[in-house]
C-alpha cells in the first residue's frame, strides 16, 4: 500500500488520531535532526542484523557508518570517514534504543549480538519487497555489510 492509498483509506474509514500532549516526555527524546535520521538507521541495523552474521553491540555504530560510507554516493570517497563519527554513533544508539523497545531486535545478554526479532524482520521486508528506492537502497546496505564482514574475515577478524 502507498502513502496515498493509506492517507485516502484513512479518510474513507474516518480514523482519527487523538493525541492529547498531556503526560511526561520520554526520558530520551530526539530532537529534529535525529528524527530525520532515525528511520534510515533503524532500516540499516534491521538490515545487518536480520542475517545470519550478527553484529556486536560495541561495534554497531561503526558498521552502520560503513556499510552508508560504502553505500550512499555522497560518502563515497570521502574524506570524513562516516564510520568514525560521533554523532552518527549516538544517532545510531538512539535508532538502536527505538528498535529494541518496539521489539523488532533483540540484544543477546552474553554475546552482545544483535538480532531482528521476527517483526523486525516483517518490517523490514516490507521495505525491500519491490523495486523502490529504499528497497534498492536497502539491498544495497546488506551487500555492503556482507562485503565487510568477508573483508574481516579474510583478515581473520571474524569467527
């Protein structure tokens, strides 16, 4: 379903939502420019942790600045090293704090592997299923983890 078929159905069926404003703010809020960012780095973890190769809690933030420094055209070649980022690591937490209290991952308490729960995984289906751009996006970064973690294999980084 598109945006506009969602929008035009909600019409047809009168659903409202009535939010109040009333009641205490969440204890991690996000202001405007983590906002933007939050879907794009919840899809990237749901994608690099739906597989078979988990990523550690330690090295999240990392891997996801990787896999968009290898994905995203305006990164490539760069000079300032997403993967190293500070502020795309604490954007990175908070994208990872939002998937784990909405249950779409999991974080093993021994290993510190992260993994998509079977509704992270539905979610992020239903990203990739067609031929949009977020879709080819999407598959792009999961190529791009894999590269990574072949690259650190060979290197005898990874078991």
């Amino acid at each position: 379903m598109s945006a506009a078929e969602f929008f035009s159905e909600a019409r047809r069926l009168n659903l409202k939502l009535n939010l109040s404003g009333d009641g205490p703010s969440p204890a991690h809020t996000l202001d405007n420019e983590a906002l933007f960012q939050l879907p794009l780095l919840a899809m990237t973890i749901l994608a690099i942790s739906k597989g078979l190769s988990k990523p550690q809690l330690p090295e999240i933030g990392q891997l996801v600045g990787e896999c968009l420094e290898r994905t995203v055209a305006g990164f490539k070649g760069s000079s300032q090293e997403i993967g190293w980022s500070g502020n795309l690591r604490i954007r990175t937490i908070k994208a990872l704090t939002f998937l784990e209290s909405t249950g779409q991952v999991t974080i093993d308490e021994a290993t510190r592997r992260i993994s998509a729960t079977d509704l992270g995984k539905k979610v992020y289906k239903g990203a990739v299923d067609g031929d949009s751009l977020l879709a080819v996006s999407m598959k792009t970064i999961e190529l791009s983890y894999q590269y990574i973690r072949d690259e650190a294999r060979a290197r005898g980084e990874v078991n």
